[in-house]
C-alpha cells in the first residue's frame, strides 16, 4: 500500500490568513494526488486532482503543487466557510489511500 | 445532475447481515467506477473497495478483503456493500462515491449511511 502522511494535524488559523497543508506519499505517485473538503455530518467534496487542477466550481483561493512523493494544498486567504477538515488522496495504485486529514479551526 | 442517494441508517447487532445502498441517477452507470469509503466515529476516511459496473469487477481494499461484499445492479443503477456478518466495529458512516471517467478521483458523493453495531 501507499501510505499518505498530512501534516499538520491540525491547524488554527484566522479568516484571511495564508494556510498550507503537505501531504506526503511513502512512494513515488507522480501527480495522481485529489484534495477533499469535508465538513461535519457531509461527504467529502473534491477540490483538486492531478495535484494541482482544480476541480469545477472551487473558488481559485484553492491551489495545489507537487509531484512524486510531496504534495501541498495552499488556501490563499481563508474565508469562514473553509473551517473543515481535509484529506489527500493517492490514486496512482488502485488501491486508494487517503491521508489522515487535517482539521482547520478557527484562532 | 448527478445523484447518489444512499440508503437510511440502519442499527444492527453483532452476527447480523446487512446490504446498504447507493441509488445512482443522471449519468450512464456503467461508465463510471463506484467505490465505498468508511469514516469511524471521529476518525478519517478509509478507502474500502470499488466496482466497475460494466462487469461487476471489483477490488478491495487488503483491509476489507473478505469482510464485506461489493457489488451492482445496472438494471436499477445501484451499487451494494454488504456485510454477512456484523462486528462492532463496523459502527461507521460508509459513503460511496463515483469516480471521474477513468480516474481514481471521487467527483460525486453519496450522502452517506451510518450504520450502528451494538447488542
């Protein structure tokens, strides 16, 4: 299996700050890399794939880089409705993985 | 639209069968992977397995292998995950999820099922 780490755990942060998050693969997975948004009592929302491609209708604030084993999710200036909890996910094996997750709180 | 409406909640005991569902409308089924992710009480999500409609070929998660049943019904457009037997353990919410065409990417969501274990 490919195992994937996030880091951090969690994060606190307020509305306009600049956050990021790492995602790191235990293998090389090239670009084959989504992020999902999730909020309490929801599924998962997808907001990038390919590493860096953001999906349809995410607000460009999203972004993301990486290849190979380390990955990062940006959010440029936080806004409320972004407190959630997120996770990477790996599909360069079909065996799917995801990260741990990551939990944005608010300062 | 695409949809994926899952079934309701379910309280099971210890030893039980269960089938859940994920009803799917607004595309064509057999074109798209469906796969079945748990998410623990309070913990993060967990890939369990997916099916190709188009020919029912599954794979699992080493995790799951064995324990619960993938499957579906192009007729009625709905994928399954089934269980034979119940552990307390399985308390979770399952959510399943349509792949984009040809990708290990989740782009729709069901709404997810919480199933509960307890004697």
């Amino acid at each position: 299996d490919v195992r994937m780490t996030q880091s951090p755990s969690s994060l606190s942060a307020s509305v306009g700050d600049r956050v990021t998050i790492t995602c790191r693969a235990s293998h090389g997975i090239t670009n084959s890399l989504a992020w999902y948004q999730q909020k309490p009592g929801k599924a998962p929302n997808l907001l990038l794939y390919g590493a860096s491609r953001l999906e349809s209708g995410v607000p460009s604030r999203f972004s993301g880089s990486g290849s190979g084993t380390d990955f990062t999710l940006t959010i440029s200036s936080l806004q409320p409705e972004d407190f959630a909890t997120y996770y990477c996910q790996q599909y360069y094996t079909t065996l799917y993985t995801f990260g741990q997750g990551t939990k944005l709180e608010i300062k | 639209e695409v949809q994926l409406v899952q079934s309701g909640a379910e309280v099971k005991k210890p030893g039980d069968s269960l089938r859940i569902s994920c009803k799917t409308s607004g595309y064509t089924f057999t074109n798209f992977w469906i796969s079945w992710v748990r998410q623990m009480p309070g913990k993060g999500l967990e890939w369990m397995g997916r099916i190709d409609p188009s020919d029912s070929y599954t794979n699992n998660s080493p995790s799951f292998q064995g324990h619960v049943t993938i499957s579906a019904d192009r007729s009625i457009t709905t994928a399954y995950l089934q269980w034979s037997s119940l552990g307390a353990s399985d308390t979770a919410m399952y959510f399943c999820g349509r792949h984009s065409r040809g990708s290990g990417r989740i782009d729709s969501w069901g709404q997810g099922t919480l199933v509960i274990v307890s004697s």
